[in-house]
C-alpha cells in the first residue's frame, strides 16, 4: 500500500513558500543536499515533477501547485490541531482568542465578550493589532475571530467568512471651543484641524472623498488609527475628530466634547470574521451565527 512520508512533504512545501532551495536550507537549518535528497524521493514516490528551474529560481510545475495545494491545507490543519490541544477547546471552559483592530471601538468588543459568556463558558483572550496581520494570524488558526472596519483583502478570500454587523453614520466631534462651527455645518470645516485616522484606513478614504466632493479643505494635524488617542487630543481642544456616532457620545455627556454634524453618506462598517476549521471553535461558531450589536445612535 503506498504512503506519504510527511518529511517530504514538509521539506517540499517549506522550498515552495521559500522559493529556492537555498533560503529552505537557511529558514530548516538543514544542509541543502538533504533538502534536495528529500523533495526527489518525495518526486520519485509521486511519479511527478514538482519543481523546474528557471533563471536559478525554482518555479512549481502544475503538479507542484496541486501538492502544494495540499500541502498547505495539511500543515494548517496540523497547527489548528496544536492550537486546539493546547488551548484545550475541548474542555469545559473553552478559550477563545479574538483580533481586533485598533480603531474598533471599545463598547463593541465589550459586546462580543458578553455574548461570548453566555454562550458557553469560556476564557476570552484579545489582542489588538493592524488588520492584515491579524488576517494572517486568523487564517493559521492562532486566533478564533477577528472584529475589523474592514473585510479581508489578503489571500483568497474564501478562506474567510465575513458577515457585517453594522453601519454606522460618522459625525464631527469637538471641544466646547469649536461650538461655533455648528451653525454653517459642514461648510464650516474649511480649513479647521483635523485628528483623522491613518491612511490605510477604510474611513480615511471616504472621509477624503467626502470633503473632496464638498470642496472643503481641512488641516490633518494628527493621524491615527486608535480612537482612545482621538478623543483625547480631541478634548484636549486640539482639533476635530471624525468618530461613529456613537462613539463620542460618553464624551459629550461628560461635557468634554460636543458633536458638531453628521456627515451625510459617510459610514464606519464593522465586520465579524472568521476562517473555516476542521474542528470548529463552538464559541466563535455562536458568535458567527448569533452575534448583534445594537447602538444608541
């Protein structure tokens, strides 16, 4: 009966992502001529070509990328079956690791962790990051969800399920001192100090279009993505700021920020997201199926 030797394999699809032989040798710290000795037996054992030379450069054959294919669905099934033991899923309190992104308001994570817990009980781990690296981190299986303002735009996007929860209208939000701005809205905004998010941002692009579509100019003073930074320099008087509706409202009922108009046709979208697993996380699993947030708007 034949069989696969998984050495070889792995030996192959280290070389296949590396792209030579060389940088597998560097990456496996194993001596190239084992490396070669092992993808020829894993050749010879498939009767194909998986690799041919081009310029010094290994380039897959069309039975190369169907292993390679496999290869990638095998290996990341075995790293889902490390993470699982490890975290002990199948236990009675199952752990859940949650990515969400830096400018994904505060009051929403705390609404996931809450329906969380009443699905099941569990330990809820989050770790906050930039969207393509927690993309990354989602599709190899060490974190169960992602909560982002965006949906995936690496890989193949049918390695992710993406459902979108809500959308929500962005307002302008000051300090008292910019009050004045309120009665000629938007128009007012010609020129004023803005604390906006970074460019990689979904919202920045609309909120450029927005403004460009007004022909109004604004003075971008400060960017960044984390909204707790926003609202304090914010508050602190230093410029405009450009939040979901919601989201500045703890602030202006504290009478640190007042909200001075809602842009109209700008919206900031939240998306839940999560990645297809052999052995499903059954709190992330709810979560994907049942999960709603409801704001006070």
């Amino acid at each position: 009966m034949a069989w696969l030797n998984y050495h070889h394999l792995y030996y192959f699809w280290i070389t296949a992502k590396e792209g030579s032989i060389r940088d597998a040798s560097k990456k496996l710290g194993i001596g190239q001529p084992t490396i070669s000795t092992q993808i020829k037996s894993l050749e010879e054992s498939l009767n194909q070509n998986l690799f041919k030379r081009k310029n010094r450069r290994l380039f897959l054959t069309e039975a190369g990328k169907i292993v390679l294919d496999y290869a990638n669905q095998i290996f990341s099934l075995g790293n889902e079956l490390l993470e699982v033991i490890k975290d002990e899923t199948f236990s009675k309190r199952i752990n859940l690791h949650a990515g969400v992104l830096d400018s994904v308001p505060k009051v929403l994570v705390q609404s996931l962790i809450h329906s969380a817990q009443k699905i099941g009980p569990c330990v809820i781990s989050v770790l906050e990051g930039e969207g393509d690296h927690l993309f990354r981190e989602l599709q190899s299986h060490r974190i169960d969800l992602v909560i982002s303002n965006y949906p995936p735009t690496i890989g193949d996007t049918k390695q992710f399920f993406s459902r979108l929860l809500a959308k929500i209208p962005v307002a302008i939000f000051a300090a008292k001192s910019f009050r004045s701005l309120k009665r000629k809205f938007p128009d007012a905004l010609q020129d004023m100090p803005l604390i906006m998010p970074s460019h990689h941002s979904k919202l920045r692009h609309d909120l450029n279009h927005y403004f460009q579509t007004k022909n109004i100019t604004v003075d971008v003073i400060v960017e960044t993505q984390d909204t707790s930074i926003q609202k304090i320099l914010g508050a602190e008087g230093m410029g405009l700021i450009p939040l979901p509706a919601f989201a500045g409202e703890d602030l202006v009922k504290n009478g640190k920020l007042i909200k001075l108009g809602t842009l109209q046709g700008v919206t900031e979208d939240f998306w839940l997201i999560s990645s297809p697993r052999k052995i499903p996380n059954p709190i992330a699993q709810g979560l994907m199926k049942t999960f709603t947030w409801k704001t006070k708007l």
